[in-house]
C-alpha cells in the first residue's frame, strides 16, 4: 500500500468516524427528554414555590417545571425525610393535583425476606 492510498484511507476512516459520531448526537436531541423541560423563572417561581409549600406543609422546592404534560406549573418538593412530592398547580397558581414521586430504582426482585 503506498503512503498516498494509506492517509486516504485513514481519513476516509476518520471522516466515518465523525459522521458517526454526530449521527448519534443528533439522534439523541432528537429523543428529547428532561433536557427539553424549562424551569419557572422570576415571579411565577415566588408564587408556584409557596403555593407548592403551602399545599405539602413543609419541605423545600428541588425542581420545577413550566408546561408539564400534566398542569401549567409542576413543582417538586423534596420533604425532610428525602421523599418527593411532585406538586400541579394551574396558571393562577392553585393546586390542581399532587402525587408521591415514588423512586423506581429499588427493586426488590429476588430478595428474600425469609
């Protein structure tokens, strides 16, 4: 092989390579996910925080969300035990619905209690 079809060769690999690469990346945005959820910002957070506070009694505000496929606002709370209450409030900022956000990744298959 000589030096010439040899660096064709490697930057035809490398050009694959990218391409590739870039593929993937495009594939994956394209996926969408949490990525595409925006937070509440400015007033509405003041007000969606405390309503969201004032429904659960306590704990603080971890994450929230605009638009949620359930309501207009979703706040998350985080309660001092570590559980998680995801909170739906209207666009007046009234609760409209709230549920335990219940951690899927402790499963207890196979685990004998015996």
């Amino acid at each position: 092989m000589t030096k010439g079809n040899r660096w064709l060769l490697t930057g035809g690999a490398l050009v694959l390579l990218i391409i590739a690469a870039f593929g993937g990346i495009a594939a994956a945005g394209a996926i969408g996910g949490d990525d595409n959820e925006q937070p509440i910002t400015g007033p509405a957070l003041e007000k969606a925080s405390a309503a969201a506070l004032a429904h659960t009694g306590e704990g603080t505000v971890s994450e929230t969300e605009v638009g949620d496929e359930d309501s207009y606002y979703e706040v998350e709370v985080t309660l001092p035990d570590g559980s998680q209450v995801d909170v739906q409030l209207d666009e007046e900022f009234n609760v409209v619905g709230s549920e335990a956000d219940v951690d899927d990744s402790s499963d207890d298959e196979g685990v004998d209690d015996n």
